[in-house]
C-alpha cells in the first residue's frame, strides 16, 4: 500500500500536470488527454477511493450535461446568425467611434456572458469583435481585451454564466432567482469598474482615427434565435424553483435550435455532437477528480484553516481574496472544487463571495481561468499579439478594484435581500 506522503505528492504532481498542460498545451492536444490519464493514476494508486470517485462523478454529472447543452446553444444561435447580428450593431451604434464600440461591446459581451455562460462569449463573441474593429478601421486591442476580461466578471449574475457557478449553486442552496437578485448589484458594480478602468487604460487607442467606412445595413435579427434563448432563461427560473435541474432545460432549448437546423438542413447530426466539445467535458470530469484527491490529501485541510467564517464585510472581503489567489495559483475550476465545501457552513453568502474571486480574479493571470487561456488561442489566430506586461498590469489595475466593489455590494444585496 502506499503510504499517505507519497499519495499526497503524487496527487499534487498530477494536478501539477494536468494545470500546465491546460496552459502550455502540448503537440497542441486537448487538455482531456493529459487530464484523464492523470485522474487514472490516482484512482489506480488509491490517492481517491472509487466510492469519492463516484462521489464526482455523481456531483459533477448535471454540471457536465448542462455544459454539453449550453454549448451545442450558443453554436446553434451562432449558425442562426445571431452573433453576426451583434457585430452589425455594434459597428452601427458605434458609427466610426472607437469609445461608443467599446461600449457596445462591453453591453453584449455581459448579456452573451450571462445568458449563454463565458464560453460563447470568448469562442463566438471575440472573432466578431475582431472583424468589427477591421471593419471599422479602429484599433482592436481595447475590444479585444474587453471580450477576455468580461467572460469572467461578467458570468457572475446567473448561475449558468459560467461552470464555477453551476459548481457552487448546490452548495450555496439558492434557487435561479435568488441567487441572480443577490448577484446583480455585484455583477453591475465589477463591470462599472472594468469600464472606467479600460476607458482610461485604452485612451490612445480609443482615441485614434478610424477610417472611412460604408454604413452598416439593419441587421437582421435572428428571432427564432432570440425567443429560444428568452425561454430557456425562464425556464431555467421555473425549473429551479420546481426542484428540475437546469441542465434538462438547457438541454431542451439546444434540442429546439437542433431540430430546426436539421430540419432546415443547416447542420448535422455530426456537428451538433462536435459543438458539445466532448473532449473539454473529459477534461472537467478528470480535473475533478484529480482536485478530489490533492483536497483529501492535504490541501482542504489547509484551507479549511485560513478560510474565514461568517459572512461579515471582512469576511466576505477575505473569501474573496483567497479565492482570487488560488485561482491565479492553480486555475479557478479547482479553486472552486476545493473552496466551496469549506465556504458552505458560513452559509449562501460566503459561498458567492467565492465566486466572486474565482469569477474576477483570473483576469489577473493568463491560467486565472480557462476561457483565458482560449481566449489568448483565439486572439493569435487573428494575429494580434498579447503582451504578458500588459496583461498583468490591466489585471493589476482591475482586479483588485472590481473585487472590493463587488465584494461590498455582495454584502450591500445580503442585508438588504437577506441569504
């Protein structure tokens, strides 16, 4: 049997791996083929018994299905054009104007966040930002960078915005509406910093020439598309407050867009599966279980020993913190796997403050959070470099900023809503 050291080192080494190779992705594989060898050296080893195993994979299961689900949603609004239509109207509300399109962008990289979770927004969102910002001869980067930094702070109003939510909504023992009324005011107030921040930050490039362009034709707006996605969100409200896991009303609004682009011969079968991205569901599950093991073995221990309790203004403060620190340290998925259960017996409150660090402060760090890292993937097929300085010193400037904003008004909606 191997002895209680040595699992502790083999279940560090292997979160170890799995992290860097979600960054550094090597042979340019999917993060899924270093992360599920990794969690069948800790079950195979003993670090995580199969009964925590199926303990995961029980836990982890609706979060995963409701992913698949959002997925294949967003790809099918995108065949429905919607996201085109985005793009036509931010370049006709900006009208040559490089501040009014950062605030164009700003407005519907919050709403695709929130409403079709983080991922639409990096992998849908961004490329449209992109030709744009070439359309309308204006500077790419202040746009660009907008699209990275608001699919993180900006998935904290919903708890389908973004998988650290779906992780934590069970723990935090809220229903859809409760938990998006006590988030509202802090997903307002971290974006209202962000903004001002990257106003400042982006001058010159907000304030250069933009070129002659033509005028952008109405978009056409794909209704089918909108009503689909208007429905699912009330459904997910209804479901919640009925006791139905959200994934199934997910998966009945992707199943509504699935059936009329078949129908309408616009997809296939085979893209439909392609868009639920089975790979990264993999590499969820396994990263799960490897975050299990390191907690089990240590690391809960030591966590459970600085994570403060209650849900006071100080305490909040300092459970956001420390969930910003180690989502910059060892990414937010597992930051949020192993805060969580610690966070919960101070109640719903000090579980939402987690959020709020695992949420805003990966915009610190390039590993902060995975849609970060696929952003950067996005951002160099366009050709536009991204400066690690640069980077960081935005993230300098905002993080910490936007945190202590959302972390007052998270405790400014607990006194006044109540947990």
């Amino acid at each position: 049997m191997i002895g209680g050291v040595l699992l502790e080192f083999l279940s560090v080494a292997a979160l170890v791996v799995v992290l860097v190779c979600a960054v550094v992705r090597p042979f340019r594989w999917p993060e899924a083929a270093f992360a599920v060898p990794a969690a069948a050296v800790v079950v195979a080893t003993g670090a995580i018994p199969l009964e925590a195993v199926r303990e995961e994979a029980a836990r982890l299961g609706p979060v995963i299905g409701f992913l698949a689900a959002v997925l294949v949603l967003a790809k099918l609004c995108d065949d429905e054009g919607l996201f085109h239509a985005c793009g036509t109207w931010m370049a006709r509300w900006a009208h040559r104007r490089p501040r009014r399109l950062l605030g164009a962008v700003f407005a519907l990289a919050s709403v695709i966040t929130a409403a079709l979770s983080l991922d639409a927004t990096v992998v849908l969102l961004t490329p449209v930002v992109f030709a744009t910002a070439a359309r309308m001869g204006a500077r790419p980067k202040p746009h660009v960078y907008a699209s990275a930094h608001l699919s993180n702070t900006a998935s904290l109003l919903l708890p389908v915005s973004n998988l650290t939510n779906l992780l934590a909504f069970t723990a935090a023992g809220l229903t859809f509406t409760h938990f998006a009324l006590l988030m509202t005011l802090p997903w307002l107030a971290a974006i209202a910093v962000e903004y001002v921040v990257f106003r400042r930050f982006f001058a010159a490039d907000l304030d250069a020439a933009t070129e002659t362009a033509r005028p952008e034709e109405p978009p056409e707006l794909p209704l089918f598309a909108l009503v689909t996605v208007a429905a699912t969100l009330a459904g997910f409200a209804v479901a919640s407050a009925l006791g139905v896991d959200p994934a199934w009303v997910a998966a009945a609004g992707a199943t509504v867009l699935a059936v009329r682009a078949l129908v309408r011969r616009h997809t296939t079968p085979v893209a439909i599966v392609r868009s639920a991205a089975l790979p990264f569901l993999a590499f969820v599950l396994a990263l799960g279980i490897v975050v299990r093991a390191v907690v089990d073995h240590g690391l809960g221990e030591a966590l459970g020993r600085v994570v403060p309790d209650g849900t006071s203004l100080p305490a909040l403060l300092g459970t956001a913190a420390l969930a910003a620190l180690l989502a910059n340290l060892i990414n937010n998925l597992p930051a949020v796997l192993a805060l969580v259960p610690l966070a919960a017996p101070s109640g719903p409150g000090a579980v939402l403050a987690v959020l709020l660090g695992v949420n805003i402060g990966p915009n610190l760090t390039y590993a902060g959070s995975l849609a970060t890292l696929l952003w950067r993937r996005i951002a160099h097929h366009h050709e536009h470099e991204i400066g690690l300085k640069e980077f960081t010193l935005l993230g300098l400037l905002t993080v910490p900023a936007a945190l202590l904003a959302a972390t007052l008004a998270l405790w400014l909606s607990l006194q006044a809503i109540g947990p």
